[in-house]
C-alpha cells in the first residue's frame, strides 16, 4: 500500500522535531559556552596584572636559578684556577709563567728593607793573616817617574787588599810503588796497590767525586757534566758519558753496606718522617720516597706509587706500636698491616683548610687555623723556656675549643649546602673527627713535630732533578740515585763535606752511621 502523504508528513515533523530538540540543546550548551567565557574574561580582566605577575616570577625564577647556577659555576672554576702551592697541593715548581712563586712561611712580614738592618754587624771576610798567604800579588808602576815634574818615585810603602779565589789545577800524579828483595831469603815484598789504582791511568778520586756530586748533588746529566769538567780543566780531561754511567752504578755498589746500616737504623729511631714524589722513568710517572729524620736520610725510587713498593721498603711493616710516624695523611699509614702510631701533619692540614676557605668561605675555617698556629707558637715558647709539656689545662682548653669549633662545622654544613663545596667540607668534618688524636698528638707530646716540612723539604730537590735532568732512564738509574743521595743528605745532616764524603767513598772507605755518632 502506498505511503500516504499524511504518514510522509509526520516523519517529516518527527525529524524537524528531534532537529529542533538538538538545536536546543546546542544552543544551550553554546550559551553555557558564551557564559563560561564571559566568566573566564571576567576573571581574567580583574586578575590580569596577578597573572601576568605569576606567569613572569615563574619564567624568570628558573633563569634566575640558571643564571646563579652559572655565577657558582664560574666563581667555582675561578678558585681553581687560582690554586697554588699555599692553598693546595700544587708544588711551587708548577707555578705559572709570570706569577710569582708563593714560598710557604711562617714568618710575619715586616717593613724593612732586605739586607743588614742599622746597628747589626757587618757579615764580611775577615783579613788573612800573613801565615795563611799562598800567592802574592804586586801592584807596580813601570816606569816609576812623576808625571808632574819627571821626578824619580821612591816606594814608602804598600796597600793591602786579600782575595778569597780558587784555582784548578790539574794534577796528573804517578803513584809508584816500590818493591822490596829480603837480602837473606831472596823473598819479594811488593806495596800492595789499591783497588782503585788497577788501570794503567785511571781518574783521581777527587775528579769521580766532582763527576758523582755534579750529578747527584748539581743534578746535571751525564753529558752536561762531561762538559762541565772539560771546561773545569781546559779540554785535557774529557770523561766520557759511559764512565759516568759505570761511576754511579759502581759507587751504588760500594754503598750497599751503607744503605743496609742506615736501613738498620731507621727501624729503630722513635720518631719517624715519610714522604713521596712523582718523579718520571722513561716517560712514565714513577715514586721516590723518603724516610728520616733531622740525622738521617733515606731514599728509595719504585716504578709505581702503592703499598706494594712500601712493603718492598721494609720500614713500616716492622715498626712497633712505639715508633711514630709523621706524614701528611696518607691512608695507607691506617692500614692493619701496621703497628705504628700515625701523627698528622698541621701544616698539609690547614693547606687544605685553607683551599677550602678560598672556594667556601666559613668562620670555623678561620678559627681552626688560628687555634692551630697559636697553639704551635705557644708551644714554641714553652719549649724555648726548656719547659717539655703543656700544663693540663691549657692541653685539655685546646682539645675542648678543636671539639666546640668541629661542632659548629657541622651544624653550619648542614644548614647551608653548595653544589660544589658542601660534600668537600663535609668529608674534611668527618677527616677532622676520625683523626683528631692524630692531628693533636703534637699538643700533648712535644717531642711530635707539628708538620712534615722536613719530608718535604728532603724530597724538594727531586723537582730539581726533573727540571733539570727531565727523567730517569730506567729504574736502576733511580734507584742509583736514590741510594747515593741517602749517603750525600745523611752526610750534609752531620756537617760532613759532601765531596770529602765523595772522596772517601771513591777510595773505599765511606763514611759509617758509627762515624757521624747517629744514636
């Protein structure tokens, strides 16, 4: 059956009704729309200048943290470089060019002028007597006429003036030695000859101990050293660089008793420095390291810087819990290996106090260092009035304001941080903490040292050697020098000559610890 126009019509209306229902609601949800704008501009028209204010304090707050970020990152890298041998471990060797060297001391500065202050005597060389004259000079005219009127000079008289100089002269001695024949038994008695005197000719005992001081005590290479004597004598002696080679190494020989006795020694000395520096073999870093004390001087060179070669040494691990040893906080020193009792250095300590200062100024910083220094000078006067030990009460006043300054440290630490800094202050805290009987040993025993300078001191010269000499060809060279120089630094620390001690250790007969009366 056909559809009727009337049943098209209400479909018709049945759709325009559910359309007109949509509209409705889309109308409605674009005046719930229109509203919520209105509302939202509303807000916004009374609430711009806030927003505007929150939106930019947001945007510049993270660049105000980057750029603080930025400003402690640059005063950061500007301490670093401004590091040197006062306020780190930077030798003054690696000073920069154009910089002054800043040489550690404690002595204050004052405003005079370098040179003899008014009212102290004059330091000069005193007038020969006549028996100590070897050479006479004399001074003449040689035409003795006046230039005034032609006149002939009568001599009234002579001015003297002395003069201190050295000559060279080249010795070439024939040592003969003579032969005997007994008259009755025809026997033959021969002058036994020196060991030293084997060859046809062979150099003097006071030009291999010129040639072993230029390179041990002068540091001077082998072929500066040739040179150097060539030039000493005028061309006549040329010693060649083997013969050099061959004098270390047979002077190293000759010492082997020596380094036995003085190794001997050290064991049982009551107070004992250490120390090492890098020095180079063969382009690659390697160790010499020092042990002794204000008599003797002990060296020994190893290819790496570890406990391996310490061992190797055979000094700390046969020290008795008696022996103290001073030494700029080296951990191995801790290690169960060992007996000994560790004291530690002040003046490595308040070095590092005061790097961290420079990056990380602190109040408690200042008051350690202070306490440190003013403690050591007291002590200093106490000794100098022959009195040994602080009274208890200003030991136990010194160890009670190290703890009250300690504990500030650690509450200012953990209320301000730093990205840089907080954890290098935090770690020397807990290094003051756990070595505190270390670092103070010194205020209860006066007979501890308050640094280890004298290590440093004895190991200064190897820098020396590097710059001048650069490096050591191999080990043994190094270790050549080692055991030579703790002959030469033993000697000079007894006010023996070193080329007197050269000389006797060329003949065979080097000086002994028995001899320099070292207890």
């Amino acid at each position: 059956m056909a559809e009727t126009s009337l049943s098209k019509l209400q479909k018709r209306v049945t759709k325009l009704e559910k359309d007109n229902a949509k509209l409705r609601d889309l109308l409605e949800e674009r005046k719930q729309k229109q509203y919520n704008a209105e509302k939202e501009l509303e807000y916004y028209k009374k609430n711009l200048e806030k927003i505007i204010n929150t939106a930019v304090k947001k945007a510049t707050e993270e660049l105000v943290t980057e750029v603080n970020k930025l400003k402690e990152e640059n005063e950061h890298l500007k301490r670093i470089l401004n590091h040197d041998s006062s306020n780190s471990g930077i030798p003054t060797s690696k000073t920069k060019i154009g910089e002054a060297k800043r040489i550690p001391n404690s002595r204050e500065k004052s405003e005079l002028k370098k040179g003899g202050q008014p009212g102290h005597s004059k330091h000069k060389l005193e007038k020969f007597a006549d028996d100590e004259i070897t050479d006479t000079y004399t001074y003449e005219i040689k035409k003795p006429e006046c230039k005034e009127c032609g006149g002939k000079l009568e001599l009234i008289g002579k001015r003297c003036k002395d003069e201190f100089d050295i000559e060279i002269r080249l010795v070439k001695r024939r040592n003969e030695f003579c032969e005997y024949k007994c008259s009755c038994c025809g026997k033959v008695i021969k002058v036994p000859i020196p060991d030293r005197l084997k060859e046809e000719n062979q150099y003097g005992s006071n030009a291999q101990a010129l040639a072993i001081s230029l390179v041990n005590e002068g540091y001077v290479s082998f072929r500066r050293t040739r040179e150097l004597i060539s030039g000493f004598t005028g061309g006549e002696m040329v010693m060649s660089e083997g013969f050099i080679s061959k004098l270390q190494k047979r002077c190293y020989d000759k010492l082997e008793s020596f380094d036995n006795e003085i190794h001997k020694k050290i064991l049982s000395q009551s107070i004992l420095h250490w120390d090492d520096t890098a020095i180079s073999i063969n382009g690659k870093q390697s160790c010499l390291r020092f042990y002794g004390n204000e008599k003797i001087k002990y060296y020994k060179a190893h290819e790496q810087k570890n406990k391996v070669g310490i061992d190797e040494d055979g000094i700390l691990k046969f020290l008795s819990k008696d022996t103290v040893v001073m030494h700029d906080h080296n951990l191995v020193n801790y290690n169960e290996d060992y007996d000994f009792t560790n004291a530690e250095c002040c003046v490595h300590l308040i070095r590092d106090l005061k790097e961290l200062n420079d990056c990380f100024p602190r109040d408690w910083i200042n008051k350690l260092i202070s306490l440190l220094v003013n403690t050591n000078n007291l002590r200093k006067e106490y000794i100098n009035k022959n009195i040994l030990q602080f009274d208890y009460e200003v030991s136990d006043n010194v160890i009670k304001e190290y703890d009250e300054i300690i504990k500030e440290a650690q509450n200012v630490n953990a209320s301000d941080s730093n990205e840089y800094y907080s954890k290098d202050e935090n770690r020397l805290i807990k290094r003051l903490i756990r070595f505190k009987e270390n670092y103070l040993l010194w205020v209860l025993r006066f007979d501890i040292p308050f640094s280890n300078n004298l290590s440093e001191r004895s190991l200064r010269s190897s820098k020396t050697k590097m710059k001048v000499s650069g490096q050591f060809s191999n080990i043994k060279n190094a270790e050549y020098f080692a055991r030579i120089k703790s002959y030469i630094e033993t000697c000079k620390s007894n006010d023996i000559n070193p080329h007197e001690a050269l000389v006797r250790l060329i003949e065979d007969n080097p000086y002994t610890l028995d001899d320099m009366k070292i207890n």
